[in-house]
C-alpha cells in the first residue's frame, strides 16, 4: 500500500472497471444532450471529459457522468448498472430530435495521473488525469483498495453509496463540479437553482477521520451527536486504516463536530470528527 504522502499529490495509474458507454450520434445530438445534462457541453474542448449530471424534474440524480467528443459522435459514460436505465431516459425524451443512441461494449483501459500522457484527459478521482488503451510503463498500479482509499479521501462520491435516485447534486457537493448555473434550460435545472438562490438542502457529503477501527466498504453506519440524536451517517469506509477515514453526510442543521459510531444495537464502537476535503494525514 502507498503511504498517504503519495496520496497527497498521487502519481501512478488503475484499470477502468464498473463502466458503461452510450455513444450518441445525429445532428442535433450536442443541442439534445445539453438540454439533458446540467453541465455546458458547449465548453467541450477536443480530447477532454466533462463530468455532469442527468437529473430528474424534480432536481435527483438519475445518472453521473462524463461526456466527451469523439469524432462524429458524443459519448456518455456513467456505471455500468445504470447503462440502461440511462439509454432509456435518453431515448425517452427525444421526440422530434435527429439523434441516435447505441449501447458500447464495456471500456477497456486505464486511467493514469500525476503525469503527462496521451489520452483522453479526464478527472476521475478529484485529479486531473488521463485514459489510455495500454498501461503505462514506469509508474506504480494502484490497488483497487488504494483507488478506493483516494476516492474517499478526495471526496468523490459513489452510485449506491453516497449517491442515489433520491440524491441532489448539493446534498453530494457535485454542483461545485458537475453543474453549470449559467447554461440555458436542462431538465432539473429550475430545483437546482432555486436551491443554490434561496434554499438549503437537509445534509451534507462530509469526511470523517478518526481513532476507530471499522471494516471497510461500502455501508451505512449510524451516527449520533452529544444529544444521542442520528443526525449524521457513514457510507463509505476507507480500505487500509489506520488511520481511519470514512465518507458520510452530516445533517445541515447539526453543528457538532464529533459523532459517535453506533451499531445494530445502539452501541457505541467509537468517534468520528468531521474534517475538510480534501484530507491530508501527515
């Protein structure tokens, strides 16, 4: 396992897995996607990703993904266990549009950062980086456990874990990232903004560290403030602690800082203080 000082500014490369692609192609393919995406496809620049949402009417998350050019067509790229339900949408709100969409076989690739390289540039862990079709030679291959590790300590959220259908972009943090408030109209947009103007959403997506010692994954875990209120949750836990760090949410209502971690029982395992994105341990 690499040291956190070499998560700090990592350098080093990860297969691509858990992938599905939607390549899109037709004349009015970049209008179409634009009005169904919440970041500006229009800034798209050759041989760069953008990340966006596609979001329901009511502002949730349906899909995260990444879209890029490619030639004469756009690809969109989200997990793989919602490749079809994505399609679906997609086809479903393109009536009298001239686009085309087609499923694509699963990626295989890799995804290298913390050096120059040629590929498709594309952030994926909070970093900037790149994809290429053959590994690299001269840099360390991190683990599954060690890409897991630096997704949660740079807090990016995960389908099924931080994020799901009934998620807001701000609830996750992704509209620092993910959304363009200046774009025209897209679906979902009229939540979002109203939120960003004059609402707050109910928690937060929060890193949490610690002297504790849990299992790691991908999993709720209860936590209770110095009242025994459940006002914050772990969802993510990180593999190789110590030192401990985990991803949650935090109730936007709470101002406590220190969490106890319960079990089925109500049990208390331990405490876990909240800290800043992203986390870098000494």
């Amino acid at each position: 396992m690499a040291d956190e000082a070499s998560f700090s500014v990592p350098q080093g490369y990860f297969a691509l897995s858990g992938l599905g692609r939607i390549r899109v192609t037709g004349a009015d393919r970049l209008r179409y996607l634009n009005g169904q995406t919440s970041n500006d496809l229009r800034k798209l620049q050759p041989g760069s990703a953008l990340g966006a949402l596609v979001l329901t009417a009511k502002g949730k998350i349906c899909a995260p993904v990444q879209i890029w050019e490619d030639d004469d067509a756009h690809i969109i790229e989200t997990v793989s266990a919602l490749s079809e339900t994505l399609l679906a949408r997609l086809e479903r709100y393109a009536i009298a549009d001239d686009v085309s969409f087609e499923l694509m076989e699963s990626p295989r690739g890799w995804h290298v950062i913390g050096t120059t390289s040629d590929g498709l540039r594309i952030s994926r862990l909070g970093e900037s980086g790149v994809d290429v079709s053959t590994p690299p030679a001269g840099l360390q291959e991190f683990s599954a456990d060690e890409v897991e590790r630096l997704r949660i300590l740079r807090g990016i959220p995960a389908w099924g874990a931080e994020i799901d259908e009934d998620t807001l972009p701000q609830e996750a943090r992704l509209d620092a990232t993910a959304v363009d408030f200046h774009k025209g109209c897209y679906v979902g947009q009229e939540v979002v903004s109203r939120l960003r103007s004059v609402g707050r959403v109910n928690e937060i997506l929060t890193l949490f560290h610690g002297d504790i010692s849990l299992p790691s994954g991908r999993r709720p875990w209860k936590l209770a403030d110095s009242q025994g209120a459940n006002t914050a949750r772990l969802t993510s836990i990180a593999p190789a602690s110590p030192p401990f760090c985990a991803l949650g949410y935090v109730s936007t209502r709470s101002e406590e800082k220190v969490f106890s971690v319960l079990d089925e029982t109500g049990a208390c395992l331990g405490r876990v203080e909240k800290t800043e994105f992203p986390l870098t341990l000494e």
